[in-house]
C-alpha cells in the first residue's frame, strides 16, 4: 500500500469519528491554570522567557479552549519546557492536549504507529501554527524550539471497572524547522521526517518513532454539534 492511499484511508477513518460528544456553548472565560506560572520555573532563562510572553501564552491557552473545544488542554501544560533528553537549558514553547473522540472499529484497526501517523497529520500542524501566532514570541532569540504532545484513549477492550489507557506521542520541532514550516518552506511530510517524534503506550515509553504525514484539513473544517462561539471570539483556520 502506497504512503498516499494509506493516507486516504486512514484520513476516512478519522473523519467518522466525531468528536466525543456535545460540547456546551462557549465561554467567555477560558480555565487559568493550563499556563504554568513564571514562579514555578527553575532557570532564569525560563523565567524571563515565562515573563515576557505571558499574554501571547494565555491567549494561546484561550483560542484553544474556544476555538477547539474537543481538544482539553493539560493543567500547566502550556510553557516553556526542557524538551526530553536536552543536555543544556534549551527551552521549547510545550503545549499537552487530550483529544476526545468516539470510538471506531476502524480506528482501533490501524496499526499502533499508523494511529500515532495520523493524529500526528490531523494536529501537529494546526497547533504548531497556533503557537506560533505571536510574532515576539517566535522571534525570541531564547526560543529552542516547539513541542506538541498529543494523548488520547487507545482503542481497546479494557477490563470492567478498569481505567481506560492512553496512547501519547510527543513531537519535538526545533525553531529553524518550525520556522520553515510556518513559512510554507517545508510541507508536513517533511516536518514529520525532521521532528523527533516519542510514543508511549500508557506508562510504558517505546522510545522514538518514524511517521509518514500528510495534509489533513480536519481542524480548519469540524464543527462540535451544539457548540455555540462566544460572539466575542475570532477564530483563525
């Protein structure tokens, strides 16, 4: 099978499943606690990276939140962060969602690295450019890089009473590579090849993956039924 078709049928797949049920109307208040606060970092790099682009990353937190609203944003999950195995005090602009969806037969069918290819082609794009969207922010020289980390529910039976596993990948992007892609220089396919990409399989790590990607217009174009946009808020594709 052919990266291309595999696309297309994976692509099917995932555009069956809804997102997880009906989301309330929106709010004009997003949740406070998704930044971590400058107090709570250990490095004075960090701090003042913390410090001065506090705004750019509570908007960031809100344009989720309203924007988004089947994507649940970890607590303190948004900030700048040591990516994992860093020797020196790079600092990546991190942001951790949760994404709810149905269950799908065909879904859970795919492959475990074919899953991870695909939430990679539906979301790393679009939350990378939402990161991005401050121009200060991105043109910090003490800005490393990005990284987005992505969980949701594995598709298998779990026992009764038991708690359901997640799947996760986290998705390093270095800021030149980040740079290109947001600059139309470099397709996803290319920042997939470039990015270092790690899986876990609930608590266990399986260490760093290799992905096919592909375009993937889910998140400029889904709508959560019921789901009313404060008339306040602007959302951007």
């Amino acid at each position: 099978m052919t990266p291309c078709v595999r696309a297309a049928i994976v692509t099917a797949v995932l555009l069956a499943l809804a997102a997880g049920g009906a989301a309330p109307a929106g709010s004009a208040t997003s949740p406070d606690d998704r930044v971590l606060p400058v107090d709570q970092y250990t490095t004075d790099k960090a701090r003042r990276l913390a410090a001065t682009h506090e705004r750019a990353l509570r908007d960031l937190s809100a344009t989720i939140y309203h924007c988004l609203p089947w994507l649940e944003v970890h607590k303190t999950s948004i900030g700048f962060y040591r990516p994992k195995g860093a020797s020196q005090d790079d600092r990546y602009l991190s942001m951790r969602v949760y994404i709810e969806q149905d269950a799908s037969p065909q879904f859970a069918r795919l492959a475990r690295d074919a899953r991870a290819a695909a939430m990679f082609s539906r979301y790393v794009g679009p939350l990378l450019r939402r990161m991005a969207a401050d121009r200060n922010l991105v043109a910090d020289a003490s800005l490393d890089g990005f990284s987005v980390i992505l969980d949701w529910v594995k598709p298998t039976p779990r026992p009764a009473g038991g708690s359901p596993v997640h799947e996760t990948i986290a998705v390093f992007i270095p800021k030149p590579t980040a740079v290109d892609y947001l600059g139309g220089r470099l397709e996803v396919g290319g920042l997939a090849d470039v990015a270092r990409v790690l899986s876990w399989d609930g608590e266990t790590a399986l260490g760093q993956i290799k992905l096919t990607a592909w375009d993937d217009n889910f998140v400029a174009t889904h709508k959560v039924a019921n789901y009313e946009l404060d008339k306040n808020i602007t959302c951007s594709r």
